[in-house]
C-alpha cells in the first residue's frame, strides 16, 4: 500500500524535516495520548532508517511531520527540491507493518530511482 507519494520542497531536502501529508496518517497510527510515533523505514538496498512521525498536541490542524533519520536520508540520497519520495506499507499476516522508501528524480520527463545510481 502507498502511504505517501510527495515531490519535495526545497524545505523537505534543507530542513530535517519532511512535512508529512495528513491524508497519509492512517497508515502510521500514532497511540492515544501520544504525539509521535517511531517506525523502521528499508530503502531500496534494505538499509534500514529510523523515522519519526509526529503531530501537534494543540491547535486545529494536526500538521504532521516526518523527522528521526530524515535529514541522513535526503543526505546520502542526495535528494534536491523536485525530486519524490515513495513510502509504502506492507502488512504481514501476524499484524507486522513493513515500511520501503525510496526516492525517485525525473529525467527527461520520466523517474528514475536514485536508489539504482548509487
């Protein structure tokens, strides 16, 4: 399942941070009474990162964001405003949710996995 499927901006690759979409939340669920919520992440060369979604404790809009290893990520990928990130779930059969990200540039109007060029 795609939880997320984001371009990114120029703040997601220079902060270390990722604004998260709201819409996506479903497939991170986050405790009762809690605000954030750590998840294991395996790139395409299964390296795992360690990531972090969390929300605001007041005001109306929730305003996710997606922190922990973010910014090693963007790093190492060398990820740049206008690039995407990919985040898909699978659940096994004992309950286990399994997160792949994966991050993808266009090239002459086609993406290309970044994950393949390193």
């Amino acid at each position: 399942m795609e939880v997320m499927n984001k371009i990114l901006s120029e703040s997601d690759t220079k902060n270390k941070r990722l604004e998260f979409p709201a819409r996506s939340l479903s497939a991170i669920p986050i405790p009762d009474g809690q605000n954030s919520v750590q998840f294991v992440a395996f790139d395409m060369q299964e390296q795992q990162w360690n990531l972090k979604v969390s929300i605001r404790n007041e005001g109306r809009y929730r305003k996710p964001w997606l922190k922990g290893e973010w910014h090693d990520y963007v790093h190492q990928k060398g990820l740049k405003k206008g690039d995407k990130v990919i985040l898909t779930m699978d659940e096994e059969d004992n309950g286990e949710r399994i997160y792949r990200i994966r991050a993808e540039r266009k090239h002459f109007g086609f993406w290309y996995s970044i994950d393949d060029q390193q």
